[in-house]
C-alpha cells in the first residue's frame, strides 16, 4: 500500500521534472525520493514516468493520475490548515511508552496533525523495548508488541504482525546459504540482551531451543536495524519494524518460517482506570490510524 508521502513526492516528481530536484524541495534524500516512486509503481503496476539520464517526463497514465492525485492532496492540505486552525479543549500531560521502532516509525509521522489539533496537550514517551508494567511506572497507555500476558490491563490490537531472521545482503553472501538450523545458529548475530536463547523448527517441525552466537549486543531495536543494515550479523525483527528495508533490498529475510513462534501482533494498552480519559481515547484512535495501512 502506498502512502501520502508518496503521492505527495509524486507529484512533486512531476512538477520539478527529476528525483534530484523534488529532493530539496521536499527536504529529503533522492534515494528517498527513489524509493517512494518505486514503490508507487509497483503497488500501482504502472509505469508513472518515463525515464532519460535528465529529465522524467510522465507517461500517459502518469499524466492521468496527476491529474486526478493534485487536486485532491490540494483539498487535504487545505483541510489539515483548516482542522489546525480550530481552538482545542484537550490539555495535561500524557505519558506513553513503546519500542523505539513503534515510536519512529509509526507514532512520530503521524504526531504533527495530532499536535497542531491538541496543542495544550503535552506528551512524554517512553521509548523502550523492555517491558514497562503501566501504573508502577506512571504510564497512561502503551503499544505492546507481541503475546499479551497482563489480563489486568485493557488492550485493542492494532494489527497483525510476526518476527522474522534478516540480514544485509552482503551479509549473507558472507555467510550464507542457511539451508539448515546449524548453519543458521553458527553465524554471527547482534542481539538485543534478552534475545540470545530461540525457540526454532527443526527439519521435522519440532521444537528446538538453541543460544545464538551473539558477538554484538545492543540496547534498543533501532540499533538492532541500524547494525543489521551495516552488515554486521543475522537479527531477529518484526517484519513491521524492517518493512522499508525489506522493501528496498537493504535486508532480506532468511530461512522463513523457522522461528517458533513468529507471531507479534501489535495492541495498544491501557489501565481500565484510564478508559474514561479523552487523552488516552484520542491517543489510541491515533494509534489505530498509524497501523490501519500496516503490512506485513
């Protein structure tokens, strides 16, 4: 599924003539750029631009949905102007943790508008991947990331979502291929400190528990991503958390299926005491629309 932010740098693809050009307008890298208008193509099956080592010029069918794509994200624009303009009741301090993942890539896009709409209202995150039980810590909510096994709080799932091994490319022409457990669990992986003992399928669908060959350790799941993508060894993500990676080629998934228990949905969770709060109301709903386009 594509995004907003990809019609919108289609447009300005169309509009400037180049990658490079829509680049600094947008306040973003060409490879960036790239990648949204690829990804457009791809969901779309259509060729939006035909390509020469200067210019892109729009093919037909470019030409015909920039017709029609323009002058609705014109409406959006003047809709977002319109909803920041209006004066909002809702105020306080809301706290929420999640993994940092969750936060940069999900929560964080879709602040701004939630901000400009509740300017009053202020919020502090706690972007963690160890688990934050809510009231000892002063937490109004949450977004959980797999099995849930606290009945005491409130929770909605957002959406589906499973863990996958993945490496760089490089990486596993390094090392590779993994056809068997062995050669998986030989390798060098980096890992979250919590991360070193799996639960894997052996060759007649058993399970097997095994301790990875950690030779680096880091301390939260961006970091996980950034050393994954450097090269650096074999790790265990949720596919939502890497999806962009995926995507263009900087990781790949290794041995599917291998993994347990691969499934991670994603909730968000409350104490019940905090159900009858519009913050918490209106921070979920936001949530909710973060993940509604979410693949996995």
């Amino acid at each position: 599924m594509y995004s907003i932010d990809d019609l919108k740098t289609f447009v300005v693809i169309a509009e400037t003539g180049g990658v490079t050009a829509a680049a600094r307008r947008l306040g973003v890298s060409p490879a960036t750029v790239s990648h949204r208008l690829a990804k457009l193509e791809a969901v779309l099956h259509l060729t939006l631009f035909h390509r020469n080592s200067r210019v892109l010029l729009l093919s037909t069918e470019g030409q015909v949905f920039f017709e029609r794509v323009q002058p609705i994200l014109a409406d959006l624009s003047q809709a977002e102007r319109d909803a920041c303009s209006r004066i909002s009741e809702l105020s306080g301090n809301l706290r929420v943790t999640m993994s940092p993942w969750i936060l940069s890539r999900f929560i964080l896009p879709a602040l701004p508008q939630f901000r400009c709409t509740h300017p009053q209202l202020t919020i502090e995150f706690l972007a963690v991947d160890r688990y934050v039980p809510l009231v000892a810590e002063g937490q109004d909510c949450g977004i959980r990331v797999g099995q849930l096994e606290d009945s005491a709080l409130v929770a909605r799932k957002l959406c589906d979502n499973h863990r996958i091994i993945c490496c760089a490319p490089a990486f596993l022409d390094a090392h590779g291929p993994f056809a068997e457990v062995d050669a998986l669990f030989d390798a060098p992986w980096v890992s979250l400190p919590w991360q070193r003992r799996l639960a894997v399928k052996d060759a007649k669908g058993r399970r097997r528990d095994v301790t990875v060959h950690s030779t680096i350790s880091v301390s939260n799941s961006d970091m996980l991503t950034d050393c994954a993508v450097q090269g650096l060894g074999l790790v265990i993500k949720s596919r939502l958390a890497v999806q962009s990676e995926l995507l263009d080629g900087r990781l790949v998934e290794v041995m599917p299926d291998i993994l347990w228990q691969p499934s991670a949905p994603i909730w968000f969770v409350f104490a019940p005491e905090a159900r009858a709060t519009q913050k918490t109301k209106l921070f979920g709903e936001l949530a909710q629309s973060a993940f509604a386009n979410a693949m996995i």
